[in-house]
C-alpha cells in the first residue's frame, strides 16, 4: 500500500480525543471533548479500511492471500507493545490493588489476552461510563478484542467470497453493515452495555471502512469523476469540522452507537476517501499519528492506577499522566513496536518464540493471582 500519512494524522486526532476524554478535562467546569470516545470508532473506519485494502490487493493479487502471512503481520503489530504493557502492570497491580480488585485485574488481563475482554467486561456487568469504569486498568482492551474479532472473521468472509467482483461483494457488505447497523440501534435503545461493548453493533463501524476500500479498488472508483482540487480541500475541511463538532457535542447521554454515530463515521470515511496534503499530513500531528498504538496501550493503565493511588486528582496530576503516557509510549514505539513489525530485521522464528513465551509468563502470573484469591494475606 502507497502510505498515507494524513491517515496516521486521523489516528492522531482519534487518539487524542480518547486520551483527552478519560482523563476528564475540563476548563471552567466545562468538560472538554465529552465525546472523547468517538475515537475509538473513528479507530475502527481506519482498521476496515486497511484491512480489507490489503487483503483485497493481496486476494487479486497473482501472488494470493495468505492467511498465516495475515495473522503473523497481525499478531507483530498488536502482541509486543500489548505485552510490555500488560508485564509492566503487574508490580504496579501488586502494590496499589485490593485483593478483589486484584483478582478482577487478573481476569481482565487474561480475557484480553484470548481478545474476549469485551466480553468479558460485558459478562461483569460494566457500563462504561460508570465512574467506577475509570479503575480498571485494562478496560480500554475491549475495542482492540473486537478488532481482532473482525480480524479472524473478516478475511473469512473474503476468502469465501474471492469469486465475486467488487461490485458483488460491496452488496454482501452493505447488507451485513446495515444489519449490524440496524442491531445497534436497537439495542442502545434496550441494552446499552450489551450494544457498547458487542462486536455485532461494531462491526458496522469496521465494514464502513471495509466498503470504502472495495469501492477504492473496483473499476468504478479507478473510472470514477475527478474532483477539483480545491473542491477536495472544501470537503476535507468540512469533514473535520463535522468530527471535532461530534467531539463536542456527543456526551454519556447520546444513543451510541446508532444512526447518530453514522455522522463522525460518515466523517471519516469523507476523510480516508479524499486524500489530502493538510493539517492531517503535518508532521508533528503524523508523529503522534504513529504512536497511536502506543498511546492508546499505555493511557488507561495510567490513568487508572493513577486515581486509584490520588483518590482525587487535580488538573496538573492528569496532565501529569498524559506527559507519562507520552514517554511511556515513545519509549515502547521505538524499542518495541518498531523492532518487532520489521519482518527483515527480526524474523517470526526469532519472534514467535519470544512472543509465545511472553504470553504463557504473563498468563501464568495471572493464573497464580487469581489460585491465590488475589494474595489476600
């Protein structure tokens, strides 16, 4: 794939409202960005969007699709940097957690670590926006859960389907986008933990930027009217105008996700569709693009062990956090995430082993937590 960089600018803008959200800002008693969590789902238009334009370019290829090439790039992008995190928790958990807290962070670390931890938060009856919400250390785990549950299906579904033209199977995806879309809606109305945290009222998000990129690669886009530059420019702007007003506008009380959250969706696709050389491709927002991963890793651990050791932090204690979220993430971007998806320089042989043995220590430590009752005594 040619690199976008005003996509790694998107990410940025994602990560960044997320970070602003959990750490709960606010000037003049005024909450800033309250709907911070829409990163998240612009989060999920930008992995659709990728996925499937790699594993449609590569399934059209005369080269084809491999599924064991897929899941390798797959688990070198997301194990390292989520392991170091989680390995690097662990002291923390052990000093600052209660027992029964201790055992729940046990559980949650192990049901993101099987990509179920959506699930999982849903099974303990979690809400979201629940105060108590802001303690669990690895909550933020359960959209990178339904990530990777699109991730096992998804290339499924177009493997399944390699037969079909573009075309065909923009009219597959379509039917099940409006499906999932129709499902959310209904249950944000009728069970909003349900809807938040189910990769059936998600996968609409994921297949928005799934659609976008088989429309991309079809003979229709390749044939399709050219835009003035000028007018791409306008409906760039215009989309980032409509994301930063959702940002502002959306709150813990808005139907999400639902027909609402079509707009920054819609927003977004707007932006991804429309390549261009603005605000998104400058260089210090792609810097915080890149380490989106990182950040995103690293924010919600931090932030809740941070309130848990304060009790009642101040504006400088958050602003304390996001600065060491920012280090912590650099950090792990460099010696982590970089080495680990240069396929050249660290071989899957080499890497395989290490991340497996990662994830049994890792495991292990929590199995023991939890055969311990948390290590009460």
């Amino acid at each position: 794939m040619n690199y976008r960089p005003d996509i790694d600018g998107l990410r940025a803008i994602a990560v960044s409202s997320v970070i602003v959200y959990h750490a709960a800002l606010s000037l003049a008693g005024i909450q800033l960005l309250p709907g911070g969590y829409l990163g998240v789902d612009i989060f999920f238009v930008i992995s659709g969007y990728l996925i499937t334009t790699q594993i449609t370019q590569s399934l059209w290829s005369p080269q084809g699709f491999s599924l064991g090439d897929f899941y390798e790039r797959r688990i070198r992008r997301i194990l390292p940097v989520l392991l170091t995190v989680m390995l690097c928790s662990v002291p923390v958990a052990w000093q600052l957690l209660l027992p029964a807290d201790f055992i729940g962070y046990s559980k949650s670390l192990l049901s993101s670590l099987l990509f179920v931890s959506n699930f999982y938060f849903w099974h303990s009856g979690l809400e979201y926006e629940a105060t108590d919400a802001l303690l669990i250390p690895f909550l933020h785990t359960w959209s990178l859960s339904i990530e990777e549950q699109f991730y096992v299906l998804f290339p499924l579904l177009l493997i399944l389907t390699r037969k079909l033209q573009a075309q065909q199977l923009m009219i597959v995806c379509s039917t099940l986008l409006l499906a999932s879309l129709a499902c959310a809606e209904y249950l944000s109305q009728t069970d909003r933990s349900l809807s938040f945290y189910s990769p059936l009222t998600r996968a609409w998000e994921l297949l928005a930027g799934a659609l976008l990129a088989l429309w991309a690669g079809s003979q229709a886009a390749r044939a399709g009217i050219r835009l003035a530059p000028g007018l791409i420019r306008s409906l760039r702007y215009s989309a980032m105008m409509v994301l930063i007003v959702c940002l502002m506008w959306f709150d813990s009380e808005t139907v999400h996700p639902g027909l609402l959250t079509l707009i920054p969706v819609l927003a977004t696709a707007l932006l991804i569709a429309l390549p261009g050389d603005d605000l998104l491709a400058a260089k210090p927002v792609v810097t915080i693009g890149l380490l989106s991963y990182s950040l995103y890793l690293w924010h919600y651990p931090v932030f809740a062990f941070g309130r848990i050791y304060l009790t009642t932090p101040d504006t400088g204690d958050k602003l304390g956090w996001i600065f060491l979220t920012l280090a912590l993430s650099v950090l792990s971007y460099h010696l982590i995430e970089k080495p680990f998806r240069h396929r050249q320089r660290f071989r899957f042989r080499y890497a395989g082993p290490v991340i497996i043995t990662v994830i049994l220590i890792t495991a292990g430590l929590q199995i023991l937590v939890i055969r311990e009752n948390g290590y009460w005594q």
